[in-house]
C-alpha cells in the first residue's frame, strides 16, 4: 500500500503539465511562458472573433483565446506533444482551472454493456463525454483512451457561442419587410 501512495505521489510532482489559466491575460501568459509563437489578432478557432495566441512550453502547446469584451482569457485549449496525455495531466489542468469550484464529469456509456466489454477488452476507457464546473465552464468532449488535447470553454463563452447561435438563426429566418 505504501509503495501505491509513494507512486501516486512521485507521479505528480514529476508529471509535467501546463498552468495557462482560463481569466488570465496575455501579459500573464507571456510572463510565465514568453512570447507567443503565433499571436493571431482574427484567430481561426471562433470565426475571426478572438484574439488567439499559441505557446510552446515543456512538452505542451498551449492555444488561448482572448474576446473583444474581455481581456482575460475565455478559451484555453492544451496538447501534449508528447501523444496521450494522462488521467493525472487532465486532472493538473482541471485543477490549474477549478477556481474555486469542482468540476463534474459527464461521461457516456457508463453503464452499456458494448462500452464496458470494449474497456475491458482493450485495457483502456473508452468513454467519451466531458467536465463542467460549477460555473458552467466546460471541457470540449475527451475521448478517455485517446486524450492528447484538451480545450475548456469559460461560462462566459458559452453565453456567448449561444447568443451568438441564436442571432444566426434569427438572421436565417428572418422575412423581408418588403
């Protein structure tokens, strides 16, 4: 039992991860990582609404996103360069990103038959679904076998991909006043 702990506990203080953090600004992110290797005022991830800025630090690129209306970041996206990541790097994220508040899994297949006999088989979790704080930030959706990326949405964000969702639709169907 001891020897489990003394891993668990080695495998954390050894395990790299990355500490962008969703509030924080650029000059923070510069601070703790240099200088964006790629800073792109009309970033592709959200149509050419956000200010995006990608870092390469210890093994990890890490995409950040900034809005018009906000200086802190909204969007955070980080990928291991070192292929799957693993459950204890997704947790330092979650942790890195909790603010305060716990995150909550939301995972399928939690109880189907095919899923189970598929992780059994293979070793692995193959379920796919994704985390939400308390806030309402969440997690893009995590394939827990395959997780090399993770990208966190504020609450903030969210309203906004919805607002913004809900003003398209309306253009779409709107009838012209002739």
């Amino acid at each position: 039992m001891h020897h489990f702990a003394l891993a668990i506990l080695l495998t954390l203080l050894f395990t790299e991860r990355a500490d962008a953090r969703l509030g924080w600004t650029l000059q923070q992110c510069e601070e703790k990582y240099g200088k964006a290797s790629i800073l792109n005022k009309t970033g592709k991830t959200f149509d050419g609404s956000a200010t995006e800025a990608t870092f390469n630090y210890e093994g990890w690129r890490i995409l950040v996103a900034w809005f018009p209306n906000s200086s802190e970041a909204q969007f955070i996206r980080y990928t291991s360069n070192a292929g799957k990541m693993t459950n204890e790097q997704l947790e330092a994220i979650l942790n890195s990103n909790a603010m305060g508040q716990k995150w909550k899994p939301h995972f399928d297949g939690q109880n189907q038959a095919g899923v189970e006999i598929a992780s059994e088989l293979s070793g692995s979790d193959m379920r796919s679904g994704y985390y939400q704080r308390e806030d309402g930030a969440q997690t893009g959706t995590i394939m827990l076998w395959a997780i090399n990326n993770v990208g966190i949405k504020s609450a903030w964000l969210i309203d906004w991909e919805q607002k913004q969702k809900a003003a398209d639709t309306l253009k779409k169907t709107r009838v012209p006043n002739l």
